[in-house]
C-alpha cells in the first residue's frame, strides 16, 4: 500500500495540517505571514476559475484581470459609507449611494456584475480561436483600464478608491476559495465538465455528440468570470486600495503563469502553483537587499529574484510541460471525497497508515533501484 | 476642420504605424513557422537599442557600425531564447510557449534594468536624421521617411524570399504542416532558426526607429510597442507580411485620428478604441484583413 | 510510477512551505515579548526598486541610505545606530502591502517611510496606519493622503495643490500670462490632480483655460495633440503641461519640433535633467516648480550633489534623490526628539511637531494638526541647458 493511497494519510495532509495552518493564520491576522496566506488563498481563487476556461474548454483567456477590477469595484461601492462615496463617487446614482450591503452578499453582486461583463464580452470574442481569443480578452483588460481611468465620477479615475473595509478575514477568503474548488471540482467531474473537455479535445467530434458549443464556451466563460469577480472582491477589501493600474495586463499574465506551473489541467494544480507563486518570491526577496556585515552593504542586486524566477519558470515549464500536477487530481479529490473523513473512524486506515510510514524507506529504495535498473536495461 | 488638419493626422498616424508595422513583421515571421506569441520580441528591441546607446557613447563606435553590432547582438540574444526556452518546448501547447516568452522577457527587463538601471535615458541619432522637412506645413524627419520606406522595401523583400527561394519555400512548408515538412526532409531547426534571425534583426532595426522618434528609452520601453505591433498583426492576419504591414498602419491611422478627431473628453479611450477596432474585425473577419482561411491553428 | 512520485514530492514541498510559514508566524508573535537589540533602530524603507516606478525610487531610496549613513558616521541617534531595513515593493500593489507587513512584522520597523506615487503610497499607509506604525511617503504629493489614511501618515514633500497654485500663480503674477493651454496625463494620479488644482488657481486668479487635451503615459508620440492644439491655438500663452518625469523631454521637444515656441510650464514631474538631455535647446523657455534647484547655489543643496556624486558615481538623477534624503533627516530629527524612539506612537507625535527643519528640499514645518509640511516651492526655468533660479514662491 502506498502512502498517498492512505485516506487517513490524505486526511491529515490535505486536510488537518492546512485546517491547523488557517487557525494559525486567522489568529495572526494582519500579519506578514497572513497576508501571504490571504494572497494565496485569492490566487487559488484566480487560478482555479481560469484554468476552467484555459485547461478544461481549451480556450485561451487572459481577461482575469478586468473580472477582478469590476469585482473589486462592484464590491467597493456596496461596502462603502455614503460620506466616502460622496467624495469618491460623486456621480453614483442616489440608492446606490446610499446602499451598503453585507460583504458576502456584495461578494456575490461582485461576481454577477463580472458575469455581465463576461456575457457581453463573450458573445463577440469566444468565437475566436486559439491566440485571437487572447488578444480579444487583452482588449478587454485595456477598455476596462480606460472606463476606470477616465470616469472620474464614478471610479474616482486613475486616483483609485481608497478606504475599503477590511472584510477579508482568512475564513471568508478561504471559505470562498473551498467553495469554489468545490463548485469547479463538481462540474468538472459531471456531464458537463465532460462535455467542456471533450469540446478541448475535439471540439468536432464534440458537436457531433450533440454537445452545443456555444452555450458551453459562454457558461464556462460565465462561472470563471464570477469566480475572479469574487476574487476582485476579496482583493480589494484585502488591500483597501484599488485603482485600474492594478488590474493590468501583468496581473492577468501573473495569474496565466500561475495556472501553467501548477498545471491547467487540474484544479490541485492551482493550489500547487498559487502556492509556489505566492511563497517562492518572498523566498528569493533577501537575495536582492545584499548581505549586511557590520554595517557594510555589500552590492544589492534588484530584480535578481525576478530573475531567478523567470529562468525556474521556463525550466518547470520544459522539464513538466503540463505544469506541476499535470492531470493529477490529489488534493481536491481528499479534499472532497467522502473517504477522507471517513477514514477516521476506521481502524484498518490506522494500521495500513502505521505500515506504510514503517515500510516507507525500504518501498522508497525499491523503487529507486527498480527505476535504476529499469533505466540502465531501457526495459519497463 | 481643414482638409490640411486631417490630412497631417493622417501623415502622424502613417508615421507611427511604420513603427508598428515594423515591429509586427518580426512578430509575424516567427508566428508564421512556430505558432509562438514572442512576448520577448519587444525585450530583444530593448536590448539592440541599449547596445547601441552603449557603445556610442561609451565606446566612441560611429552609427553605423553599432548599429550592425546591434543587429548582431539581437539575433545573438534572439537565438538563445529559442534554443533555451522554445525550443524544448516546441512540441508542447501554444500556451505553454507562450509563458515561456513572457518569462524571457521578465527575464531581460530585469537584465537590462540591472545592467544599465531602470531610468530613462536620452538617445540620439545625428542630425542628419532628425532633420526636419517642411511639407506644406506637415513636418516629418529624414528618420520618419526612412522608417515608411524601411517599411515597404522589407516587405517586398521579405515577400520576394519566401515566395521564391528554396528557404522561404521551406519556411511555408513548415508553417502548413511542421510534421510533414520533416518527412520530406526538410530541417525544421534550421527554418526555426532563420525566422528567429530575420525576427530579431527587424527588432534590432525597429527598436532603432522607435529610440530615434522618441529620442528616449529605458528597459521596460520594447512592451507596449511589442504589445501594440502584436494587435497590429493579428488585426492584419497574424503569418501574413502584408497583413502585419497592413495591420501596423490601420492600427496607427485610427489612433492618431481618433486623438486627434475626436472630442478631448474622450480621446483617452484611445487604447480602448484601438482594441474594440480590432474585435470589430475579427468579428467580421475572424482571421484578420489578410489573414488565411485556416487561420490560427486552435 | 516515476511521475506520481514526483508528483507527490511537489505537492508536498509545495504544502510544507505554505505551512511552514504560517508556522513561523506563530512563533514570531511570540517572540514579540522580547524587545529587538537596543542599540539600533530599525527604519523600514519601502520603495519601488524595480518595475515602473523603478526610476523615482531608486535615487529616492540612494538618498535615504546616502542620509542613514551620514547620521551613522555622526554618532547615530542619541548613540544608537539606524539600521535601513530595506523591501522592494515591485512597483505591484500587493507586493507594496506585503512589503508593509514584512517591515513592520518581520523588520521590526518603528518607522516606514518611501514611495514616489499616491497610490502606492496610499496601500503601504493604509498597512502602516493599521498596524499603528507612522509612515511618512518620501515622494507621493497627493495632499488629501494623510486624511485619507490617517493620523500615523505623513507627507515629506509638499502636496500637489502646492506646487499647482505655485505655478498657476507665477504664470499670472510673474509672467503675467493669462491664456493657457492644459496637457494632462490621465493615467496618473499624480497628474490629474496637479492639473486639477492648476486649473482651480488659474481661473480663480482670472486666467482662463483656452484648450484642454490628454494622453495617456507610456504613449511617447503627441503629434495628435499637438497638430489639434495648433489647428486652434485659442490665443493660448503658455502651455500646462502635466506629465511624469519619463516623458518630460519628450514631449516638450515635439512640441518644439512642430513649431511652437511659447513657454511651457509644469510641476516636480518636469524635474528632471532628461529634459535638457532628450529636448536640448529645445527646453529652453520652460518652467517647472519643484521642491528645489539641485544647481542652487545654497551650500546645502551643492554639499548633497557632491555627496551623492562620490556615493554613487554620478550626480542625483532628479529631485527624488533630495527627498528620499530629506526624509531621513526627517526621520532622524523626530527620533532625536522622541521621548521614546522605539514607540511609534511617541515618533508619530516628535514628526508631527517638526518644525522648521532645513533639508535639501526645503524647510519643514507641520502646521498643527497637519501631517503635510509647509514648504515653499521653487520656479526653476531652463536656460541654456540649465536649470536656472527664478523665485522661490511662498503660499
């Protein structure tokens, strides 16, 4: 027995152990580290709904950032007092000036408003292919940019709006980010999720299966959308300030890359590559400041983590081309199986966990042997 | 308004669309073979620029010889990125590749901005290029005329070698079908390489045109020209010379005509406008103006 | 077999470091009990090192080390040493608040300061305000910033509103120029609300804005606005322009290139000696008012450029350099005063209470009550490739 194979052991990896690390994070609140925890738990958001468009569609969207703007917007005119939007908003109409809502339900406006803007988007663009689409939703990352630059009244222009509440504790964030794995793992594993991935693989053959390809292209579009609306959301109140420049084509490339490190075809492949993305470059970050010895700088060498970033990138990339996690499904699926939990209350999980934790190192050597050997005879 | 007015918009937006024009035939020639969005095209215009600025001033090299350094230096830069970072990757997605240039140009941003910090410097060609000429009221450098002319004879020439030499017939070959090319015998490497050369090259040159219009630059300058000159060849039918030439110069008149016709209160939309041209377009011509029937392979 | 391997090794590497760090979380907040070593004080220095904002903040953030060291060499503050903790902010929001938080959190900074534009300034206030912290923005100039974020934010250079009226008032008073033409910037914050103000002093003071045009940063080519303002002039005396550094040079010399020869004049963006170096003779007859004249000929300001010129190999690239090394004598002052530098609170109360202290910008003072300084500005105009002393104007 293997030990991924163990429920239990999946349990307390993907389960417990992260359940332990939010507790932590949600008591240190307004940390460093927290704020970290939080930017994953959004890019888990980001990248999951993406990569239901760009893995599982076979399209090729960039337009995450322009969802999150009007997200993050939708969700600051809903959260802010009528005295600041008075003086940010000036020209908002008088119920929604007057309008504050509470910050799950502005959440969910968020996502239809991002939706809407999807749908409208939508219509003309999906039936572009390959890169087209891509340089259509880059055009619509630029147009929204343009509207919250320029509606001075409305958006406050490119002086961004400042003072957003902050609402997004580690439970709401991570709540929406399991529900959305959740949702997403649900309609990738369904009919339609099947339908979505057979229109990727063959888009023809799809259509001949009766598979309509225009409503699925549009309601996978849809939900992403949503999702990053939601996202946007979160960002904002995380941060307090938005303005358009932060929703720009780098945030969306940032988001792009995310999906294909972890993999694109997978939704564990977002945590993975959210967590890689978010972590790794605080990780490099003292490269750059140089090293302090009694007093004396020695050379700072800025962007060198960037660097580094970049050239491991393109080596991930060549070495694992379907990302970290390729198709593999490990995370969500303990997360969501009914056997995870389980598994508690089965004392035969316990003993095959004791034997596999025993037997590990020798299963371990094995196997290396076997590939060395295997590898050396170019058998198996 | 004039006829003169609209007129001398018409000449600003054909100035800087000889720019994008510029920029999107290199885009083109390697999308053309290899189905790859280079997103580190505009870097690699960065880098023949600043090898320019460098060894003029530094090392006293006259215009002309550092500019062929220049040229040399981009296809030497160009090469390496294909073979590191495309070139294992050549069999996977399109998508793939496609974060791969974005990561090379992370990369070279962040090189230049090292080597030679993030700020801005002044750049100039001689006088004799910047001289102004005086047409009825419309003023244009010597620079600007080359860069239109530039334009037209790369064209020509760039058409003339694929459509009638044994290496642009196999550069078409490769672009219809990579996998049969190779059967007939074709070296796909070898193909890739003189797009990735002839690519590099146009940088290098349009990199000198955009630095010697706007007399500044700075590492992060090769992105929005690079990003720009990319809508430009898909708007024209991306693969097709005449159709990035053709986009570059449609994309440059609308912008200058829409800045300089319409109402200051909405002349800011300008890059918006310029995108919901171009979904306009694809709207009524999915593959661009001159783009193939099969078009981008999905 | 291989691959599922080495799959699951990646997630969990990818787990161990998430939780890893929430670990260290924990273990840091306990740690708080104990006070950091008495014998320095940490500063935060949160600038945009690379990325967009890279080339303001990079001379700003050689400025503030160039004054840390100064007030190191002199014997510290009150004996103790200042040690610069310093985090690139990426020119990215999130990064900037996360940097915030490093500083606070992991640093141990009593006082953060840095950041050459108002919304990134306003993300790293908003960090710092609730973490009660006092942040003090080396170069944003948006007035309204400390009200917006709060009581432990200041500004160390003078608000845009400042500068605008300065200008608006040299224009009328000075040049006696009462038609202008208004070119503005409108992706920044900075620039709309520099031109915002202009236009509020100008008309106010009877002057009137015959044409109104726009661009959007990054664009390097203006043909379009400038054939628009000669197609129609409107009797126009001077030109406003309200751009960023980046395109100072450039857009004078195409203003130039087509014919038009009026005075220009603007606000700190146009400090910056990449408009003599890109526009030449062309600069000339062009006005900026700015925090100060690195070519004044006050001992201060010439002792500074020749520090920075043996520090770092070349002269300052532009007045953010000045202001990044005002801030730390700002810093330095109000930690002198403090009645206990390792309180924030006591710090935000000893910068508040500066008054009339000398720096290369300028003398600071904080009228009560207010977190943005009095400072008076100074109306340079190019001469011959110089930038040449005119008035220093007093609100």
């Amino acid at each position: 027995m293997r030990l991924r194979d163990n429920h239990l052991f999946r349990l307390i990896i993907f389960v417990i152990l992260p359940l332990i690390g939010l507790i932590v994070t949600s008591m240190n609140s307004g940390s460093y580290y927290s704020g970290l925890v939080h930017l994953f738990g959004i890019n888990i958001i980001l990248v999951a709904s993406l990569n239901l468009v760009n893995g599982y569609s076979g399209m090729f969207s960039m337009g995450h950032a322009a969802f999150m703007a009007i997200g993050a917007y939708a969700s600051a005119m809903l959260t802010l007092t009528a005295d600041q939007k008075v003086f940010l908003m000036p020209a908002l109409p008088d119920w929604l000036m007057h309008l504050t809502l509470p910050f799950p339900v502005t959440l969910l406006v968020a996502g239809v408003l991002a939706s809407v803007t999807a749908l409208l988007i939508g219509f003309p663009v999906l039936r572009f292919k390959g890169h087209y689409l891509s340089v259509a939703t880059i055009g619509l990352i630029v147009i929204v940019r343009a509207v919250l630059d320029n509606e001075d009244q409305i958006t406050n222009g490119a002086r961004g709006v400042t003072g957003l509440p902050d609402y997004a504790s580690t439970g709401i964030i991570f709540s929406v980010a399991i529900l959305c794995l959740f949702v997403l793992y649900r309609l990738i594993h369904s009919s339609y999720g099947r339908g979505l991935i057979a229109m990727r693989d063959d888009w023809t053959a799809a259509q001949t299966l009766g598979v309509n390809l225009t409503t699925k292209k549009l309601s996978a579009f849809l939900i992403s959308a949503f999702m990053a609306g939601m996202a946007g959301g979160l960002w904002g109140h995380m941060q307090s300030v938005i303005s358009g420049k932060f929703f720009y084509i780098d945030t969306s490339f940032k988001i792009v890359e995310t999906s294909i490190i972890g993999g694109m075809f997978s939704l564990s492949g977002a945590i993975v590559g959210s967590a890689l993305m978010t972590f790794i470059p605080e990780l490099l970050a003292p490269l750059e400041t140089g090293i302090t010895l009694f007093g004396v700088q020695l050379p700072e060498l800025y962007g060198a983590s960037n660097m580094i970033l970049a050239a491991a990138l393109i080596l991930i990339i060549i070495f694992r081309r379907q990302g970290i996690m390729g198709y593999s499904e490990i995370i969500t699926d303990s997360l969501f199986s009914r056997e995870t939990y389980l598994s508690l209350f089965r004392p035969d999980q316990y003993s095959s966990l004791a034997k596999a934790i025993v037997t590990l190192p020798v299963r371990s050597w094995q196997s290396l042997k076997a590939r060395w050997v295997g590898q050396k005879h170019k058998s198996l | 308004m004039d006829t003169l007015y609209v007129l001398s918009q018409l000449v600003n937006g054909l100035k800087l669309g000889s720019v994008y024009a510029m920029v999107a035939i290199g885009y083109s020639i390697v999308y053309g073979i290899l189905r790859l969005i280079n997103f580190a095209h505009g870097d690699i215009m960065t880098v023949a620029v600043y090898t320019i600025l460098s060894l003029v001033t530094i090392f006293g090299l006259p215009l002309w010889m550092s500019i062929g350094a220049s040229v040399v230096m981009a296809v030497v830069v160009g090469l390496i990125a294909e073979r590191t970072a495309y070139r294992p990757l050549r069999a996977a997605g399109e998508e793939t590749t496609l974060v791969s240039s974005l990561a090379v140009s992370i990369f070279l941003q962040n090189l230049m901005m090292m080597i030679f910090s993030p700020q801005r410097k002044a750049f100039h060609l001689p006088e004799n290029l910047t001289f102004l000429h005086n047409f009825n009221g419309i003023r244009l450098s010597t620079m600007n005329i080359i860069t239109f002319i530039a334009v037209i004879v790369i064209l020509v020439i760039l058409t003339f070698v694929i459509k009638r030499t044994r290496v642009g017939m196999a550069m078409r070959a490769c672009s219809d079908n990579m996998d049969a090319s190779r059967l007939m015998g074709i070296n796909i490497n070898h193909v890739v390489v003189i797009a990735f050369i002839i690519g590099s090259s146009l940088a290098a040159l349009s990199g000198l045109m955009l630095a010697g219009e706007y007399k500044t630059i700075d590492p992060m300058m090769g992105f929005v020209p690079g990003l720009k000159a990319f809508c430009a060849a898909v708007l024209g039918g991306i693969g097709s010379l005449g159709g990035a030439v053709l986009g570059g110069f449609v994309l440059g008149v609308a912008e200058m005509l829409f800045a300089g016709l319409m109402p200051t209160e909405i002349t800011p939309y300008r890059d918006a406008f310029v995108f919901v041209v171009l979904i306009l377009v694809l709207m009524v011509r999915p593959n661009g103006i001159l783009g193939s029937r099969e078009g981008g392979r999905s | 077999m291989k691959k599922t391997l080495k799959k699951t090794l990646l997630v969990m590497l990818a787990l161990m470091l998430a939780f890893a760090f929430t670990g260290c979380a924990k273990d840091k907040s306990e740690d708080e009990g104990a006070s950091p070593a008495a014998d320095t004080i940490n500063v935060g220095a949160l600038f945009n090192l690379t990325g967009g904002q890279a080339s303001l903040d990079q001379p700003s953030y050689n400025g503030f080390k160039m004054a840390a060291d100064e007030i190191n060499a002199a014997g510290g503050i009150n004996g103790k040493m200042i040690e610069v903790k310093v985090v690139d902010g990426k020119t990215d929001q999130a990064s900037v608040a996360s940097a915030a938080k490093k500083l606070i959190d992991v640093e141990k900074a009593v006082v953060v300061a840095g950041l050459s534009d108002s919304n990134y300034a306003l993300a790293a206030g908003g960090v710092c305000q609730s973490n009660s912290i006092p942040f003090i923005t080396s170069g944003a100039t948006l007035p309204t910033l400390p009200e917006q974020v709060g009581d432990y934010a200041f500004l160390a250079p003078f608000g845009d509103n400042v500068q605008a009226y300065a200008c608006a008032d040299y224009a009328i008073d000075d040049l006696k120029m009462t038609k202008c033409y208004l070119l503005i910037d409108q992706s920044m914050e900075f620039t709309k609300t520099l031109a915002h103000f202009f236009k509020e002093r100008y008309e106010e003071k009877g002057g009137t804005i015959v044409l109104t045009d726009n661009y959007m940063n990054k664009d390097p080519d203006f043909s379009a606005q400038i054939d628009r303002f000669l197609a129609d002039k409107g009797g126009a005396e001077i030109l406003f322009i309200s751009g960023v550094p980046d395109d100072a040079g450039v857009v004078v010399k195409q203003f130039r290139d087509k014919g038009v020869t009026l005075p220009i004049i603007s606000g700190d963006g146009f400090d910056t000696p990449l408009l003599m170096e890109v526009a030449g003779d062309a600069a000339n007859n062009v006005y900026v008012g700015t925090h100060a004249s690195l070519e004044n000929t006050d001992p201060a300001v010439q002792k500074f450029v020749a520090d920075y010129t043996a520090v770092y190999g070349h002269a300052p690239e532009n007045a953010f350099a000045a202001l990044g090394y005002d801030t730390m004598y700002l810093i330095a002052n109000a930690l002198k005063n403090a009645t206990d530098p390792t309180d924030p609170a006591a710090i935000r109360d000893a910068i508040g209470a500066t008054k009339n202290l000398k720096g290369v910008t300028g003398t600071v003072t904080y009228e009560e009550g207010s977190r943005v300084p009095t400072k008076s500005v100074t109306i340079n105009k190019v001469e011959g490739g110089k930038f040449v002393f005119q008035k220093e104007v007093f609100l």
